[in-house]
C-alpha cells in the first residue's frame, strides 16, 4: 500500500468504517513500515481523543472538559480503568517497538509473534459482525419508532374519518326527515 492509500483510509479507520480484511492489514502492515504514516495516524488518532473531550453546553457554548486539570498531582482519582487499559497497551507497544529496534539491530534474535491471514481475518470479520449488529439494532429501533408514529398518525385519521362519517349520517337523517315532512304536507295538503 503506497502513502496515498493509506491516507485514503486513514480516516476510515479512525472512524472504525468497513474495511475488507486485506486493505485492513496492508493499512496496517504500511504503518509499521512508514514513520510518516504512523505519525499522521497516531496524531489523527490523539486529535480524536480531545475531540471527544469537549461537550457542549446548555447556552451551545463548547467546553473542554480536560481530565488531568480535575485531579491533584499525585492522586489516583483521575484514573478509571479505561485510562489504566490505554497506560497498558501503550506500555506493551512501546516494548514491542524496542524489541522490534533491538531485533533489527541485531542484538537480539529474529524472532517474531506472526499472526497469519486468516486469523487476522477472523478477527476482522468478528469486529464488523460487531459493528453491523450495533448498526442493525439502532435501524430496528428506528423502524419501531417509524412503525409507531405511523400506527398513531393512522389511529387520529381514522377517528377524524369516523366523526366526519357520523357527522354526515345525521345530516343525512335530519334531510330524510325533512324530505318525509315535505312529502306529508304536499300529500295531506296542509
């Protein structure tokens, strides 16, 4: 994958769009290839997360509500597990990026953790099943609510159709009656 294509998905997989399993792993085979690339995502990546930091307020002013200025120096309060997950798996990168230098260097033996194709498209194939179940359920329940407006809207025109038809029924009555007093002058001749 070139640095052009990779720019091209960059976003998608930012934003965890579909992306078949193949273009996945050669969008990440490329970051572990390129620094340039690798930067611009892990940057990306960081401008995603303060992103998620700003809320909006009541007046539609936008706040940023920054974690590390709630908590005193040297406390742990700040701290969730979410946080403690990140603090690990950064961890685990950073000492898999040295043993990738030192490997590379020739310092340590060429030994590396190879996940192969199909497992990586398993794991892919998992995440969008994933992804479309969440999607499903948010349409179903768009649906419901659709279904429901639908039902309501029918139940009001049916009650105005019904009113509208017993309206007419007694106009028709109080006209036949007025037809019957009619033809009984004409026939009694009063």
């Amino acid at each position: 994958m070139s640095c052009e294509q990779c720019s091209e998905r960059l976003m998608d997989v930012l934003y965890g769009e579909e992306l078949n399993a193949k273009t996945c792993f050669q969008f990440f085979r490329h970051l572990d290839e390129c620094g340039d690339c690798r930067a611009e995502y892990l940057e990306l990546l960081k401008t995603r997360e303060i992103l998620a930091d700003w809320k909006i307020e009541e007046d539609g002013s936008a706040v940023l509500h920054d974690r590390e200025h709630f908590v005193k120096p040297g406390s742990n309060a700040g701290i969730g597990w979410f946080s403690v997950f990140h603090r690990i798996a950064a961890g685990i990168l950073i000492l898999l990026g040295a043993v990738s230098v030192l490997q590379m260097a020739g310092i340590l033996p060429d030994r590396r953790v190879v996940v192969n194709e199909r497992q990586l498209t398993e794991m892919v194939h998992d995440m969008i099943l994933a992804r479309q179940e969440q999607d499903w359920r948010i349409i179903g329940t768009a649906l419901l609510e659709v279904k429901e407006e639908l039902e309501a809207r029918r139940r009001v025109e049916m009650q105005a159709a019904f009113e509208e038809l017993s309206d007419l029924e007694l106009r028709f009555v109080n006209a036949l009656e007025e037809n019957n007093r009619r033809v009984q002058t004409l026939l009694t001749g009063r």
